[in-house]
C-alpha cells in the first residue's frame, strides 16, 4: 500500500521527556529510542513527497492547571512549557514548511487547529507515528476517525506505556478500521 495522495504524517508528541531512562519516566514509555529512529525513516519518505507533515506538543502551563484528570492516572507531571522535556527530540524535529501544533489533552484534534488545518490541506488520509499508542496516539486516531479521516498508524513508528497497552491500542484502533495498521514498508 503506497501514500495516498492528499495525506498527511502526524508526528505525535515525540518529545525529549521520553528520552529519560525507562522507570525514571514521569511518562512511562517502552523502547523509546528504536521508535524515534522509525519516526525519522517516515519523516523522510513523506518529506521525499513533499506531503504534510504536522507536530505535535503536549504542553502544559508551569502552574498545572491545564492537566485536568490526567494526573489521576499513571503519568507524572510532564511536558511542561519551556523546559527542555517539552522540546522535540533533536532526531525529529520539524523543518521549514512543517507545522507544529501544541496540545493540552490526549487528543490532537481536542481544543486544537488540527481538523480546520487538515480540511485548508485537502488532507483525507492520516499516517499518525509517535508516542503513546495507548494514550495519545489512540486518542488522535479514534478523533480522526470520528472526523471520517481514513487513519494509518505506522506501528513500527509507535509505543506505549508497555507492550501490552500498544497491542491492546493497536487492535482497539484495527477494530475502527480494518486497515489502520501499517509497517514502513507498506508506505513504499
């Protein structure tokens, strides 16, 4: 299955906290480090095509107030604004013409510019790789969905909170459409 035209990558929340060792993480997160090398490879097939490429940040204000429930679960405090945790890993990071879109829940199209962006763009298909699939990745999907986007989630591209919790998304999110999940080679 070669890119569709009139699609976009979605780069979600590939940011520097995650790069603290694994059970140090206020984000717990598996094999971060493989995952950021596949997210380079799909950044460089879809920049080769010139397609759209969008960013994503979670970030939180300095004075939390902004993380609703999400501090009830699992996660630490994390990706709060201007420090360095919240950068965008050095590997991944946006080039001129990509569009970044900061974020304050799971979802990118929650409270975000993201469905007038992709609807300017043309865009009917989201290729969605980054972090978590369980939380983030997941959220973003389903939403896309809801928006009728045909959704692929490049899964080598992607992890979670453990491999359990990616299998479990990762079937969740089979489940919308039966084919959401992709490798790298597929987008050739």
């Amino acid at each position: 299955m070669a890119i569709l035209s009139k699609s976009a990558l979605l780069v979600i929340d590939a940011q520097k906290g995650l790069l603290i060792p694994e059970g140090k993480q206020p984000m717990p997160c598996v094999d971060v480090r493989n995952a950021v090398r596949k997210i380079a490879e799909v950044l460089e097939i879809f920049r080769r095509k010139k397609l759209p490429i969008i960013h994503f940040m979670e970030l939180h204000r300095k004075e939390m107030v902004d993380f609703g429930r999400e501090l009830d679960g699992t996660e630490g405090v994390h990706c709060i604004e201007g420090t360095k945790d919240a950068e965008i890993i050095d590997e991944v990071k946006p080039s001129d013409g990509e569009f970044i879109i900061g974020k304050r829940r799971y979802s990118g199209f929650f409270a975000t510019d993201l469905d007038l962006l992709l609807r300017g763009l043309g865009i009917e298909t989201v290729y969605i790789t980054g972090f978590l699939t369980d939380v983030c990745v997941h959220y973003t999907a389903v939403d896309a969905h809801q928006y009728n986007y045909r959704v692929r989630i490049v899964e080598d591209a992607v992890r979670g909170s453990s491999w359990e919790a990616h299998q479990a998304a990762i079937k969740a999110i089979r489940y919308l459409q039966r084919e959401a999940i992709i490798s790298i080679e597929d987008l050739f």
